[in-house]
C-alpha cells in the first residue's frame, strides 16, 4: 500500500515535529477531569442504560463539572423521554486499547452507549489497520457481552483544526486522525447497531476549552444533543 505524503514527509520533518511537540506539551494548560459523579440514575419513563466511554473528551475535559461536559448534557437529553441510568468509563489519556482492557471489567447490559476515541491513538502513529481491528475488538464487546442495542461511534477529531496545534504538526496530525476516522467508518458499517457521529462545528473560539486542544462547555452541547439524537432514532 502506497504511503501517503505526510507519512512519506514525517522522516524530514521530525525535527520540527519534535520541537513542535514539545512546546506544545511544555504551554499546555494541564487541565483536569470535571468534578461530578460518574454514575447515576436520572429522569421519567422507560428505563434506558446508558454507557459513555472512551478518552478525555468523553470525561469531560474542558468543562468545570460533569453536568457541563458530555455525559451531563447527555443524560438531560435523553431524560426527556427516558428514566436514563448512566455510567461514565472514560480517561485522560485512554487509547482504543486501554478502553476494550476497561469496559472487560464491567457488567452488562447496556441499552444504549457512545464511544469517543481517536486523538490518543492518533498521537501514538497507530496504524488504520491496527486501529480499525482494536475498534472492530471494542464494538463486539459492547455488542456482544455489553449487549448494547445501539452505539454511537463518535468521529476521530479533525485534529488540524485544534488551536494549540502549530503547523506543520497540525497538518500531519490532522491527515493522520482523518485515515483514522475512513477506517472507524468502515468498522461502523459492518455493525446495524452502530452509528458513526461526525460534527461539523464552525471556527469559533468559544467551542475550543482554554487549552486550545479540548471541548468547551458549548461544544459538549452541541455533541449530546446529536448523540441523544441519534440514540433516540434506534
């Protein structure tokens, strides 16, 4: 298979990628998890189990407390037409991998889950092969002994789009998470459980958190209400 041209071009940039790195690892704005339960039971009607998984985006980061980050504004969606029980296993940090070795530990069923993963896995060059088959690996734990009914796969982050990303890391990065995101597609597909969630938000300062790399307040908004969206169709 023929190498793309930011892969072919990692090799002469690696000195700028490196230093670009670094700095932004060094002005980084170490921003913590939103305090707030992780679990819970809120709403009227059926009942409707509901898991949230995956990496700091789907924890919350970027938001002051859990009711402002995606599970919060989540669970308020849903609870319009759902007693929604609710648990969140998500971590700064996390790959695909670490969240299929997590969600192992758990006990099911689960009516309904969204995923958010990618931008680690970005980050550590893994392959689309690699990631499509860790994916593939994740949605037959939750469809299967999860038992989830229907999951929302959300889309590897448009990483060159990231205000803390200089370029030319932004631009590597970003072609990186959108070979990602074709692969994530291509796994959603094989599974009538399943749908991928792409958002296509406008470049406006206030949908990014101070870091310049995670969601704001306004951004898990705009999230949940296509998710609950998506989840209230199955």
């Amino acid at each position: 298979m023929p190498f793309a041209a930011d892969q072919l071009l990692r090799v002469p940039l690696l000195p700028v990628l490196a230093a670009q790195g670094l700095a932004v690892r060094r002005n980084a704005r170490l921003l913590p998890e939103p305090t707030g339960p992780r679990a819970g039971r809120f709403g009227r009607g059926p009942r409707l189990r509901l898991l949230i998984a995956g990496d700091s985006s789907a924890a919350g980061v970027g938001a002051g407390t859990q009711t402002q980050a995606l599970s919060g504004c989540l669970v308020r969606n849903l609870s319009r037409h759902y007693c929604v029980e609710w648990q969140l296993e998500a971590t700064t940090g996390h790959t695909t991998e670490d969240t299929i070795a997590r969600l192992q530990g758990l006990d099911g069923p689960f009516d309904m889950a969204i995923t958010a993963l990618g931008v680690n896995d970005v980050t550590r060059l893994v392959s689309a092969k690699v990631f499509a088959d860790r994916q593939a690996r994740l949605m037959e734990l939750l469809t299967g002994p999860l038992e989830v009914r229907r999951v929302v796969v959300t889309a590897v982050p448009q990483m060159h789009r990231f205000p803390a990303l200089p370029h030319p890391l932004a631009w590597v990065l970003g072609q990186q998470a959108a070979r990602l995101d074709r692969a994530l597609q291509k796994v959603v597909a094989q599974y009538a459980q399943a749908r991928h969630l792409a958002i296509d938000l406008p470049d406006d300062p206030a949908l990014a958190a101070p870091d310049g790399y995670h969601p704001s307040p306004k951004t898990y908004a705009i999230w949940a209400e296509a998710a609950a969206h998506l989840l209230h169709q199955g």
